[in-house]
C-alpha cells in the first residue's frame, strides 16, 4: 500500500506522520480513502470537543486555558482550529497559533488549521478524517475550533460529542446561534468574560430561549409517546473568566457530567450511527456527483437527450431519471 509507511509511523505516534497524512487526506480524497480504509480499525477511543463563537469572543484564550486544565490531568491533546470562511490558512487562525505556541513544544498538545480551500468532499469531509488521523495517533481529546456560527459549523459539529457555544456578554451573538441552528446542537454554552459584568444578564437571556424551546418541544411532542421516553440532555450554561481560569473547574466538571451522560444512557452509541450516516452522506455526495458530472461530459446518449429536452419532447426532471437510470442506482434498490 502506498502510504504504509506513514501509516506505520501514525500507528507508532510518531508527530510529524500524524502531520503529513492530514495534509494528504486534505488535499486529494483518494488518498484519504486509502488512509482511513487502513485506520479505521484504530480509531474511536477520542473525545471530541465541538468549540465555536464568534470572532473575538476569546476562543483562542478559552481553548488555551482549556488546554492546560486537560494537560494537567495528563491528557495528550489534538486541536483542529477550522475556518470555513477562509480562502486559505492564516490570518487570524495564524496568529492563534503563534499565541498558543506556548504549548507547541509539549508532546502532548498537537495543533492544526484547516481552511475552506475547496477541499473535494468538503471542509467537514476533511475535518472528519483528520480527527481519525489524530485519533489514531492518541489522542485522549480532540478539540474542534471553528470561527462564528453558520451552517458549515452545524456540519462540523455532526462528529462531536460535547458541543460547546462561547458567548459574552452584550453582544447579540445569541440570537445568531438560533438562526444558525447552533442552539439545537450546544451542550453547555460558555459565558466568556465574565469579568467585564452583564454576564448573569446574558445567562438569563439564554435560559429564557432554551425554555422557549423546551415549551415548543413539549407541545410539538405531547402527544408522542415515544418522545416522552427519550431522555434530554438540559443544556448547561456557565460563567468564565477564560484569562484566568475562574469556573474552569465547573466547566470540566460539566464536560465530565455530559460524557457520562452519553454513556450512561446509551445515548452515544445513538449518536454515532448518526454521525456514521452523516460521514457516509457526504462521502457519497462527493462520489455520486463526480460519477453524474462524469458521465454527463462524456456519454453520447446525454446529447440526445439534451437534444430532446430542446425540442420539448422531454423535461429536465425526466432527463434525471434517466440519468439515474444509467447510473444503475434505483435498479438495486431492492436489497
Ligand atoms: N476581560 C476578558 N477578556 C478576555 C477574556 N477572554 C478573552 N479575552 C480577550 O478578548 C480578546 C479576544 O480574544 P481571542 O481569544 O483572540 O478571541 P477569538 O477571536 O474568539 O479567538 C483578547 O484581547 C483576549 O485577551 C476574558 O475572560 N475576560
Ligand atoms: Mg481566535
């Protein structure tokens, strides 16, 4: 196999294999099928810690301090810092990591930034199979950092275990994460800068919408049954101090509470059939629109059958099912 050599060094921890096999799987998706048919089998003893906000709202120095409270109780730690918005890696995910650099010397803390730059399949695609990568290498926690709060964080977060939304008080980040759909996915929502006051105004603004959410849920769902079974994660809210680490204790303690939580109640295993089925959706994405895009350059019949689009004797809707026809998938539907 033509990355077992690599591979070999990932499964030995070796740092700089963990590194070049990301920029492999980032780069080209056939590689990074090869890499993860072969890892696969290794993976799965992470945590995965889902981190976003909006931009100053002090991810970086609530990660960093984060960092040291997990590498104080000996945790080795992989941070994949994501920036759907950007073209390429920089800028300020640059300057993070040169801040965090403090931390870069420790064996036990790997740091890493990811870009939008048209990755095939999908920064998330990317971003997936990199966290397999430094699961693989060991690490016990696997922090996932993304800026600001939109769609592709959704995405993102489909791997995580905890969610985990910073905020600070007086801004109307809040009202952005709803639209977001963030609200639906967070865990326990941080109230960054405690310190500079307003917070316990922020933290009544958020019970506030989580109880609106729980009265529609309740409604929408009283007369289901089934509903009423599922036991809820309530999401937690604390307050910091993220320079000098004032309630990280509580912090830590409520990560703690939710994995227990997952484990606990079965939910987990739950939550990674749905991150399975969300992996293999948008591998399949990738495959099925390349498989369509092929062969719409480069099968003759596509020609007539445009031709008859033209002439009105057949739609765009039935020229798909054609299409889908020859790509053979709805004959084997029947397994
Ligand atoms: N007062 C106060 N400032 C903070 C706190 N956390 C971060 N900051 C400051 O907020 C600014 C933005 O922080 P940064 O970590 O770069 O935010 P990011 O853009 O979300 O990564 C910096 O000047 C930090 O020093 C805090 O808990 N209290
Ligand atoms: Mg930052």
């Amino acid at each position: 196999m033509q990355y077992s050599d690599l591979i070999n060094k990932l499964i030995q921890k070796e740092t700089r294999a963990a590194a070049r096999l990301i920029t492999l799987v980032e780069n080209d998706i056939n590689a990074a099928e090869q890499v993860i048919n072969s890892i696969y089998k290794y993976t799965g003893n992470a945590y995965i810690l889902g981190i976003t906000g909006a931009p100053g709202t002090g991810k970086s120095t609530f990660i960093s301090t984060l960092i040291k409270n997990f590498l104080e109780k000996g945790k080795k730690i992989g941070i994949i810092c994501v920036d759907p918005t950007s073209p390429i890696t920089g800028g300020a995910l640059l300057g993070d990591r040169i801040r965090m650099k403090q931390y870069f010397s420790l064996d036990n803390v790997f740091i890493r930034s990811m870009a939008n730059r048209g990755q095939l399949g999908g920064l998330a695609r990317a971003t997936e199979d990199a966290i397999k990568i430094l699961d693989v290498y060991g690490c016990d926690l696997i922090i996932v950092e993304t800026v600001g709060v939109g769609q592709s964080e959704v995405d993102i977060f489909k791997s995580a275990h905890t969610v985990i939304v910073l905020l600070v008080p007086g801004l109307g980040d809040a009202i952005q994460a709803i639209k977001a759909g963030i609200m639906e996915i967070t865990d326990i929502f941080v109230i960054n800068k405690m310190d500079l006051g307003g917070a316990d105004k922020k933290v009544a603004e958020i019970i506030q919408m989580l109880e609106l959410k729980m009265n529609y849920k309740y409604e929408s769902q009283e007369n289901s049954e089934i509903y009423a079974k599922i036991e809820q994660w309530t999401p937690e809210i604390v307050k910091v101090n993220s320079i000098t680490g004032e309630n990280f204790n509580i912090l830590l303690d409520m990560i703690n509470k939710h994995e227990k939580f997952l484990k606990n109640t079965g939910i987990i295993s739950n939550y990674l059939k749905n991150r399975i089925k969300s992996e293999t959706m948008q591998i399949l994405k990738h495959k099925l629109t390349k498989k369509v895009e092929d062969l719409l350059y480069s099968n003759k019949n596509i020609e007539n059958y445009i031709d008859k689009v033209m002439e009105k004797s057949l739609d765009p809707y039935s020229m798909a099912n054609l299409i889908i026809e020859m790509l053979g998938i709805e004959k084997k539907r029947d397994f």
